[in-house]
C-alpha cells in the first residue's frame, strides 16, 4: 500500500498512537519480518499535522515527524518553554542547542544564563509558536525547533551567542554557522573569558 494512503487510513481513525511496517516498496500495517522497518506514529489529533518524512537516525525505526502548535505560557530558561494547546500544556525542551545554566534552588548561574531566559521571554511569551518535535527526553519533555512565524528560534539564540551547539544531538550545519559567527565577534557569551560548555558546568556543580 502507498504510504500516504495508508496516512489518511490511519488518521481518519480515533487512535493516532500506531505503527506501520515499511517492507521493501510496501508499507502495511502488519509486520512482514524482521527486515520490516518500523514507523511509529505517536500524538493527538487536535494541533498536530504529521508529515510523511523520516526522522533521520542511528537507529532502524523510522520517526513520523510531528508538529504541535500552541501559545507560550512560560519561559523556564533559556532553552526550556512550556506552551498551551487544545490538549493541554506540553513542555518543550529546544533541539540541538544549550543555553547557559540558571539558578535552580540556590544553585549558581552560568554568565548569560539569565540573559538567554529574558531574551526568550521578550520573543515567544504569549504567542502561538510552532514545534517540530524529533524526540521526547529523559524527563518527559518534547524536544523540538520552536518557529515564531518562519523565524527559527533556536537559530536566534545561537546567532545572538546565548546557546551553544549540542553537539552530541546537532543535526543543522547551519547552527555551527551561527555559533562561529557569534564566538568570532564576541557575541553574548562568547564574551566572556572563559564560558564553559553547560554539560560541563553542570559536571563541576554536581561534585
């Protein structure tokens, strides 16, 4: 069965939570074997569109990417947002970038830590952004690239030097562009003497 089909058969159902098996050319709903590829298709119906394009990763599952919409009701920190759809709030963590540490219980901020969460807040508080989620994290969040319009959030913070690159997860060659450009003219954190990469930071705080 085409894949696109076998979308819209899914989908005019009330479960949205599948999988689908990519066998050679064909996409079933059943299992050929273990040369099936898996595709997963997790969210809710309300605000959220799926598209028919592969997640690209080290693993044999194949992600249907999925895209939630909804308004911004908090800024956690500079990297962390929590918005509000139709469903319920649903709290995003940024892909592929690493704002500066903020104070959590008493614990020391990181220089731009603070400046990174006034700068989000100033751009997406209260207003309807758009996720591309890629995964779900270790502590339940979805992670994903935030767009205010076409304007691609987690490119701001990098270009105005309150992010580094995630390296480990980064995927956007155009984020290392970015990060470049800032540390060569000193851009936000880049201006300081010594910034440490938040893992890091978070390494020395927990000893």
């Amino acid at each position: 069965m085409k894949l696109l089909a076998l979308l819209f058969a899914i989908f005019t159902t009330t479960n949205l939570n599948a999988e689908i098996y990519k066998c050679g050319n064909v996409y079933t709903q059943e299992s050929c074997g273990a040369d099936a590829v898996v595709i997963k298709l997790e969210g809710e119906k309300k605000n959220t569109e799926y598209h028919a394009t592969p997640y690209q990763s080290s693993s044999s599952v194949e992600h249907i990417k999925k895209i939630i919409t909804g308004t911004v009701v908090r800024v956690t920190d500079g990297d962390t947002i929590t918005i509000k759809t139709l469903n319920g709030k649903e709290k995003i963590r940024f892909a592929q970038i690493d704002a500066p540490e903020t104070s959590h219980f008493g614990s020391k901020s990181q220089p731009y830590g603070k400046e990174a969460g006034v700068y989000l807040k100033q751009l997406v508080m209260n207003k309807t952004v758009k996720v591309e989620i890629e995964t779900i994290d270790q502590y339940g969040r979805n992670v994903g690239t935030v767009y205010l319009g076409n304007n691609n959030i987690n490119r701001e913070l990098v270009k105005n030097g309150l992010a580094w690159v995630y390296r480990q997860y980064s995927h956007d060659a155009e984020l290392l562009n970015l990060e470049k450009n800032a540390r060569d003219k000193k851009i936000g954190l880049w201006n300081s003497d010594n910034p440490i990469y938040p893992s890091d930071f978070r390494k020395r705080k927990n000893k």
